[in-house]
C-alpha cells in the first residue's frame, strides 16, 4: 500500500514536472501539415510505451518511434532497458527540441515514408511505435507490410476510425483493404480507446491505441501482387458484387463460381487468398 501511494505521488510530480517544463520552456509550435497533436497526459503516454513489451524478448531489441514530437513518449522508451531506441522526426522545430532535450536520443531528421529502413537497421529484427502523424497513419502501415517479415510488432496511437477498420472482422462497415492486407500477416489488437482532451492541440477526431502483432504465416501460397490488386479492386467497388468488381481479373467465370455474388466484406482473409488462388493460373 505505502509502496503504491509513493508510487503515485512520484507519479504525480513528474506529470506536474511535465506540465511545467513544456509550458515555459520554449515549446514546438504545432503544425498542422505535420499532423501535430502533442499528448500532455503522461499516464497515456506510458501506457502507449508499454505496449511494446509483451512482444519484446531480447535486450536492446531495436525499436523504431515515429514522429515523436517533444518526446513525451520517448522519455519512457529511453527508460527501458529492453529497448534500444532510434527516432526519425520530420519536424525540424521538434529536431531542435529533441536534441537539447534527449541528446542521447539516437534520431534521425526526416520523412518515415521515405526512409530507407535497411539503412537505418542492416540486419535482424525491430518494432515500430509512436503516437503516429494521423495523416499519414496508412500509408505507415502499408510501408510496415513492405518489412513484415523484420517488423515482429508495431504499435501505437492513430485515429480510432484507422484502428477500428484495421481490427476490423469480415461483415463490418469498417471492413475494407487495410484489415485484409494487414491482417493477412499480422494479429490486431485494439488495445483501448483515449480521448481527444489530453492532446495539445485536440484532434477533431477520436483516438485509439492499436497492437500488430506478426502471425505465424511464412507465404501466402499465392501471387502476393495479385493477392492486393484483388482485395483493392473488390473493395473500390464494395457494394457490387465481385462478379461485375472483378470481372477484369476472371477469365473463366466457372472457377471463382462460388465468389461471384458475394461482396468484398463478406471474404474473410483466407477466401480472399483462396479467390486469389482460383484467379491465378487464369493470368497466364
Ligand atoms: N509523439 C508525439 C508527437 C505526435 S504528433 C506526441 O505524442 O506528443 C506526430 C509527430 O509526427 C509530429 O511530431 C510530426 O512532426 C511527426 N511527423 C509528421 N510526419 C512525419 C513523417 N513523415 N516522418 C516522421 N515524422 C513525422
């Protein structure tokens, strides 16, 4: 009990601490372009830390944040000593802060999307994490799947309608591309739900805290391109049915017979691959 309450207080004086070091010192003015939504609630922050661990086995398991701002999320991830982190920050203005801040930090100053992660990390395995800039969210998961088979976990906060559609299971709304490709190789977690108050400046949109974990899939046992034009092209049209959405992609209508009244949310990840399957040799 005694060792809970000091537990807190410490807690306490450090969100204080936080408050006030943020609100004095010369902060990073918030850019819109950059999708820049400062977290101020330390709890949400270490909570978002932790959702690395149960993933990590190793010491120094090499970690990737993404965009961290003024560090509110780095801090925690500096602490840990199963990690070792690196940091790539567009901002220049954050740059700036960052290095006066965390000089041990090891950051790299410029665009994820465009970062050449081989680089960065030759060999062997990493995570990804970050409270991620919203309006890039997707396309820094489509770069995920680029490195799936180096990317164990990823995890972190985006918008909650990301993260439902991501989590999302066949026969939802929310169901579409991203759920298929992502979870074709990885398990999702919606890990909970954090509202837009303790953001600096508040999103005008919902936020949710989201865990990839990599499944045990090795190959998908079918042309992995052919695999994603087949899940887009269905669900660029999603409400017709796949005869008429596909109808480019199939050349002998009696193969795919069973697929074709049905609609793309209606295809669990494992029909989309075995449609895949079906449609391949007609390629040729
Ligand atoms: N992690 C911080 C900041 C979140 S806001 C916090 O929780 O408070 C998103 C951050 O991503 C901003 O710092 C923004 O500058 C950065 N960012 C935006 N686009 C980026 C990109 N393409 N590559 C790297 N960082 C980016």
């Amino acid at each position: 009990m005694e060792k809970r309450r000091k537990g807190t207080t410490i807690f306490l004086i450090n969100q204080i601490l936080w408050t006030t070091i943020t609100n004095k010192m010369q902060k990073v003015r918030a850019k819109k372009s950059l999708g820049q939504h400062f977290l101020k609630d330390l709890g949400v922050a270490q909570k978002i830390a932790e959702t690395i661990n149960p993933v990590i086995t190793d010491t120094r398991f090499p970690v990737l944040e993404i965009g961290p701002g003024m560090g509110v999320l780095t801090q925690f991830l500096l602490q840990n000593p199963a990690i070792s982190l690196t940091a790539i920050e567009l901002d220049r203005e954050s740059v700036a802060y960052l290095k006066e801040w965390y000089p041990e930090l090891n950051l790299i100053e410029g665009d994820f999307l465009k970062l050449d992660l081989n680089n960065v990390f030759p060999s062997g395995q990493f995570g990804v994490i970050g409270n991620y800039p919203y309006n890039i969210s997707s396309q820094i998961f489509f770069k995920v799947l680029e490195y799936k088979d180096r990317i164990p976990v990823c995890s972190g906060m985006i918008q909650k309608e990301v993260a439902e559609r991501i989590a999302s299971k066949p026969g939802k709304k929310a169901y579409g591309i991203l759920s298929v490709l992502l979870q074709a190789w990885y398990d999702i977690e919606y890990l909970f739900t954090v509202d837009e108050n303790v953001f600096n400046p508040p999103p005008k949109v919902k936020s949710a805290v989201v865990r990839l974990r990599r499944n045990s899939r090795q190959s998908l046992g079918c042309d992995e391109r052919l695999f994603k034009t087949v899940v887009k092209t269905a669900f660029n049209q999603r409400r017709k049915q796949l005869r008429n959405s596909l109808h480019e992609l199939i050349s002998d209508e009696a193969k795919v017979e069973s697929y074709l009244t049905k609609r793309p949310e209606q295809l669990s990840v494992e029909e989309f691959i075995n449609l895949t399957k079906l449609l391949e040799p007609c390629q040729n």
